[in-house]
C-alpha cells in the first residue's frame, strides 16, 4: 500500500475549524458536537418501528417536539455536512479510495468488529458523558470549561497508555 504524501495543512484546517464553530456560536447559538444528530437518528429508528414506544417515552419524545421529526434538528445536518467535508478533504488530498486501513497482523474482520466496537463503546460514553468528543473538547474548551478541559486531558491520557499495548498490532 503507497503512503499518500498530500495532506492538508493543519494550521489552515484548525482556523477553517475555529471559523466554523464561530460561524456555529453566531447562526445556531450552539457549538458543535455529533452525538446528538446520532442520538436522533437512532430515535427515528425507533420512531418508524415503534412510534407508540417513543411517544411514550419521556427522554425519546423530547425529540419529536410538536409532532417533527426526529431528524428536523440541526445537528443532523452538520454531520451529514461533516460528512460532504470529509468527501471534498480525501478528494482534494488524494486519498479518496475503497480500502480498510489496518496494521500487517490485523485482519479485515478483526478490524471491522474492534471499529465496530470502539463506535458503539464511544457512543455510549458520549451519551453518558452528556457530549461526544468534538462537543466536549471544540464547544466546551471554546467555552472554556473546566469539565471539558479535565475530560480531553482523561481521553489523551488513556489514548497514550493504551497505545503502550496495541502499538505491536499495528507496526
């Protein structure tokens, strides 16, 4: 596999990220995050199934304020609209192509089921942690709180000492 070399400048990346969650705080009056527009999805999941279920359910109905949909909120554009921007990022840089990215002793299934996992674990700690990763640390570090800030150092620390005992798998 050829390494790609064309890769965006990360200066010009993170002012392109502060402009957006700027332009976000001025259009919506919120930042940004991505487990809400998740958290809806699966709601009109359950919604087109089960609509009875969620009209009865007090943290589910929240969702379908005056009878909407669970997907009319604005956070399910802005991830479908990260989405578009990560298209236009691999296209422009190169690496657009179909492929699984793994290390030499990693197997196609083993990688899909640990992505698999790693998702659904994520998930569940974004909706218990009240916000995902780009919520807590872009919107709560531009707020300058001290949860998020406690909570990004507690996400690179265990990063750091769990690539102490995967870094074999992938080299």
């Amino acid at each position: 596999m050829e390494k790609p070399t064309k890769l965006w400048n990360p200066y010009v990346a993170g002012a392109a990220l502060g402009a957006v969650m700027l332009a976000s705080f001025l259009i919506m009056g919120q930042g940004l995050g991505a487990s809400g527009a998740a958290n809806r999805l699966g709601i009109a999941a359950v919604n087109a199934m089960a609509p009875e279920h969620v009209s009865h359910n007090t943290y589910m109905k929240e969702a379908k304020e005056g009878g909407k949909s669970p997907l009319d909120n604005w956070l399910v554009f802005e991830v479908f609209g990260v989405f578009l921007g990560g298209l236009v990022a691999a296209y422009t840089g190169g690496r657009l192509k179909r492929e699984i990215v793994r290390g030499p002793r990693v197997s196609i299934t083993t990688r899909l089921i640990l992505a698999l996992s790693g998702g659904v674990l994520m998930g569940m700690a974004a909706r218990l942690a009240r916000g995902c990763t780009s919520g807590q640390a872009l919107t709560g570090g531009a707020l300058l709180s001290a949860g998020s800030f406690i909570f990004m150092f507690a996400v690179f620390g265990g990063a750091y000492a769990l690539a102490y005992f995967l870094r074999k798998v992938w080299n």
